[in-house]
C-alpha cells in the first residue's frame, strides 16, 4: 500500500536525523545517499517531517503516527494519505484558520495543549502574544525579498506571468510562498535581496547619515549591511566576523548587490581586538549577536525537539560580553544597534539592562519585532547611546 511505503520512509528518516545539522541540510544528504527515493517520495517525506517536527513536544504520549496525522493537519490545507486514515472526520476542514483546527483537536484529544507546543513561555520577552505566537508554527513563513523600487512593477509582472503567488507588502518588500525559486526566476541579483521582513524592519531603527563609519560587527553573509547601505549609500563601513568563510559569502552578495567600497576583517569579539581597532571610532555599530535563534523556529520547526534551554545562559553570556568590547569603539553620542532573532528575554531585554547598568550607555528604544501575524520571523532590536 502507498501509505504503507510513506510511513516507512517517514520512519527511516526520523530515526537517523539527530537535530545535530538543520532538518533540510539532513534531508539533502540523505536524498543523494537514497537516489531510488523519486520526486514525489522526497516530497512527501520533507512534508511529512517538517509538520511532524511543528507540533513540538505536544501530544508525545499518543501514538506516533496519530501525532504525525494530528500535525499534517495542522499544518496543511490540502490533504494526505496519512489524514484520510487516521484522521477522516476533518478531511473537509483543512480549509479552516489554523486557530479552529487547534480548537478541533484539543476538543477530540484533551491531552493535547498548545503550549506544549513551545514549552518556553515564560521566557518569553515582552510584547509577544503567546497563543499567536504558538499558532504561528503551524504556518510556513513565506519567503521575503527587498527590491529596488523603481522595479518593483517589473518583478511583479515577471514572478505572476510564471504562477508565482506574489504578495506586495510594501513598494521594496514582496512576500513569495517559501520554496520559490528565486535563483531561476530572477536571475539578475542586482535588483533584490533575499531577507526576512522583520530582518528588514531592523532598518527603521538605523538612521545612518552620509559619510558615518559604521561596523557591522557579526556581520555573516552582509544582509544587515546591504539594508544599511540601501538606506545610505554614502555610510562607510566596516564588515567583521569570526567566520572567514562567511565574509567569502559577504563578498559575492556585495559584489552582485554593487557595493565596492567596504573594509572587512576576521575578529573574534570574544577577544581583546585592540590591535586591529585600536584607532577605530565609529558612528554607528550593529550587534546582530549570536542568539538561539528561536525567533525563526517556524523556518527550522526541528529546533522545538532539539533546544536545550541551557543555551539561553549560554547565549546570554556571548551577548554581553561582545557587547561590553565592541562598544569602545563608539563615539560618544552615537548608536549600538543591538539586534537578535530570539524570543527569549534573556536574550533580548535582560542583556539590554545589563548594558545599561554597566556600560556608558543609554536606552533610547527597544521592542520586539512580531513577524508571526506576517509569516515571518520575530525579532528583538535595541537602540542604545554610548553617552
């Protein structure tokens, strides 16, 4: 029976992945390792894992594959193999909002709580609404692209003529369904950037003005960089990271974006760094910091199985101590941008304070970034005056 095929390979897979490599980088290994799998196995089996992983640590006391039939439903709005035989009471009301499936099945299986979805939420930081967020993860995030404006009306025709469900956020942010295959239907990188909407919403918070020295301190693959430059074409900058092979990336997506002039540099910020800056003073520095990461868990659902709350200390401590020596490098009167993709306030409002309790520093604003209500990430910034 095809079922019967799909629960194997389902099972096959969910007994090798350790949560140690992010669920699609496993997945590609695994499918050139077993090539007799076709198109519709992969697809099945990637659909079948990423809504099995969304329902996180609920329901783990029933049957496996009643929680993978309760969370394809969840997930889903068109229906499975695995719905039609555990679940056929609901297969006329895929179509429904997430939040009435969720009452359906807590109705039918009382052991089933939303919260145990994210059993987290008392580390959540202020401003998040716990059920949206909770719902959110049976929602796919949609892919986000920042376009230069004047072709905005060009690109949208271009991805409608080839089917492409196209939703217009704004004159420089579209939002495509995620798996879009941007590198085939827009070739030409000049004219966008890949980057989550919230990721964009960063940007309001910058203020560069021309010829200001900015540092982009963890600066990975450049997107806060590239948002930077967009805003000021004018802002110098400097572009550091621990990673050399993340500044190799940083370096083909200036390069296609157009952006030539940059100074770049591999630092750990763990690290006393006086030899290299010593003569630096900057008037603008962004602190994207290493962070749990769990404001994108609806992109990556595995981390909901995975995540030892030991790392929200451990993270923590990373912030606060690249925090403490980056912010020497500042000018008086200018700002830290602090920035992580966590919901957890230790990560996020609980680092600020300790900024501000024993740095030269001032808050001016912080809030977090609700992206679940735009299928998005949520994310935390702070503005910060070195006084």
């Amino acid at each position: 029976m095809k079922i019967a095929h799909q629960i194997r390979s389902f099972e096959q897979i969910l007994m090798e992945y350790d949560g140690k490599l992010p669920l699609h980088r496993f997945l590609v290994t695994y499918f050139k390792e077993h090539k007799q799998m076709g198109s519709s196995d992969r697809r099945w089996a990637s659909r079948y894992l990423y809504s099995f992983f969304r329902l996180g640590r609920a329901l783990r006391k029933e049957d496996q594959l009643l929680r993978l039939a309760i969370a394809d439903f969840l997930c889903n709005q068109t229906s499975s193999l695995m719905i039609e035989a555990y679940l056929p009471q609901y297969a006329d009301q895929l179509m429904l909002p997430v939040q009435a499936k969720v009452t359906l099945i807590a109705d039918a299986y009382p052991a089933f709580s939303l919260a145990d979805v994210f059993p987290f939420q008392a580390a959540l930081s202020e401003g998040i609404v716990p059920a949206d967020f909770l719902h959110s993860f049976f929602v796919q995030p949609d892919l986000f692209v920042r376009i230069q404006e004047d072709h905005h009306q060009k690109i949208v025709a271009s991805l409608l003529a080839e089917g492409v469900e196209v939703r217009e956020i704004s004159g420089n942010t579209l939002a495509l369904p995620n798996g879009t295959k941007l590198e085939k239907l827009m070739p030409d990188h000049n004219f966008y950037q890949v980057q989550d909407l919230s990721s964009q919403k960063t940007g309001e918070f910058f203020a560069p003005k021309p010829y200001d020295y900015w540092w982009d301190c963890c600066a990975a693959s450049g997107g806060k960089s590239l948002l930077l430059h967009s805003l000021e074409p004018k802002v110098q900058l400097l572009v550091s990271d621990v990673r050399e092979n993340s500044l190799h990336n940083l370096d083909e997506r200036f390069q296609l974006a157009g952006v030539k002039k940059y100074q770049k540099k591999v630092l750990d910020l763990l690290l006393n760094n006086d030899q290299d800056l010593h003569h630096y003073e900057f008037d603008g520095i962004i602190l994207d910091a290493p962070c749990s990461g769990a404001g994108t868990w609806g992109r990556t659902p595995e981390m909901l199985s995975f995540f030892d709350t030991h790392k929200i200390d451990y993270f923590s401590r990373l912030q606060k101590t690249i925090a403490t020596n980056v912010v020497k490098y500042l000018k008086p009167g200018k700002p830290l941008i602090y920035i992580t993709c966590s919901v957890f306030k230790a990560e996020n409002e609980e680092v600020v304070a300790h900024l501000t309790d024993t740095l030269p520093l001032k808050l001016e604003h912080m809030e977090a970034i609700t992206g679940y209500s735009d299928k998005a990430d949520t994310m935390f910034i702070a503005r910060l005056i070195k006084q």
